[in-house]
C-alpha cells in the first residue's frame, strides 16, 4: 500500500519511508536545480490539479496565469487524439515510489504520460522510473505487464506544447543502475558530497 504525505512530499510503501523517482535522481545530481523557484513549483501544482480535474470530469475555472496552459494540455488532446486512462497514479515498491501523471493511449499505444511546464531535466530517466513502477503494479494484481511508450508534454505559457518520446532502452538500465548506487550510498553512509568537495 502506498500513502503519500502531501505536507512533507513524503511517500510510505507498506509503512516504510522511500524517496521518490524525482527525489533520488535530485540526489544523485541529475536535475539542474538553479532554476527552480516556488512562484514555478506553485504553477506547476496549480496546472496539474486543474488537468486531473478536468480529466475526471469537474467543472474547472482555471487561475489566468495557468490557463495558456490549459489551452496548450487541451489543444494536444484534440490534435493527438489521447486519451487519458488513469490521472496522479501514486505507485510505489520498496526501493522508490512516484505520481504518474497520467496513463493512456497515444496512436493506438499504452503510453506513460509525464506533463511539464518548465524545462525537461531527466525526463527519460524519469519515465522509466514510472512504466518500472507501472508494470510492478500490475504484477501485483496479477496482470500481465505492458510495453509502455514514455512521452513529456511540455506546455508553454503561449499556449503551445512540445511532445518529447523517448526510445532509448538503455535509459532503463541506467535508472536501476542510479537506484542502485543511491542505495549503495544509503547502506553504506555515504553523505552527499559538498560544493567545496568535502564530505
């Protein structure tokens, strides 16, 4: 059972405390986070609530800063024909849990959807952390496990919106592989290293 702690961004897998796919790939130096500001982080939250309430069918009157973004979300849902399966999945095993934002079809193909409204960072990393996370899902109800597309939809604030698919297979191996060293580092106490270079 996965619970989430909104307050604290802290996810629980069967009581136990894991970071998340963001936070451990934050950790181990893969996100540039020098553009990061909290007027950004508060947009992005506003932008997702208003998408996944729309996909579940609620009235939304969306704030004017977020809604060339709404527009953006609405106009690839129109021009892409996706369809939207299943909205801010927590999922979670016990090495890492994420919230994908949605899952779906996009051309006929299971696809993982991640929405973006600043820039991509790792988002292939990222993604291969959610369709691992999706398929352990459906192994623990006894389904059997998807091929998954892994698609970012950027949307801009002019209202526009770019579709990044990642092919790469081998961003799987380096996902276990950057979970495995953050591990490692767990197990052995090894602290993050500092700017100056001293631990």
């Amino acid at each position: 059972m996965v619970k989430f702690d909104e307050k604290t961004h802290t996810y629980f897998v069967d009581g136990k405390k894991v970071r998340s796919v963001t936070q451990i790939l934050m950790d181990e130096g893969f996100y540039d986070t020098s553009f990061y500001n909290d007027a950004g982080r508060k947009r992005g939250i506003a932008v997702h609530e208003a998408i996944c309430d729309m996909v579940n069918g609620a009235k939304v009157k969306p704030s004017k800063e977020i809604v060339p973004y709404i527009d953006a979300y609405l106009s690839f849902v129109k021009q892409t024909n996706w369809t939207a399966e299943q909205t801010e999945l927590q999922i979670g095993n016990h090495w890492y849990a994420g919230t994908i934002d949605q899952k779906g079809i996009l051309n006929g193909f299971d696809t993982i959807l991640d929405i973006k409204t600043g820039e991509l960072g790792p988002a292939q990393l990222q993604l291969a952390g959610y369709c691992e996370l999706y398929n352990h899902m459906l192994k623990e109800q006894n389904k059997p496990q998807m091929i998954l597309k892994r698609v970012a939809l950027q949307l801009t604030p002019n209202g526009r919106y770019k579709i990044t698919e990642y092919k790469d297979k081998t961003d799987f191996y380096i996902w276990k592989s950057v979970v495995s060293i953050w591990w490692w580092k767990r197990n052995n106490n090894i602290k993050k290293e500092a700017k100056n270079g001293k631990r």
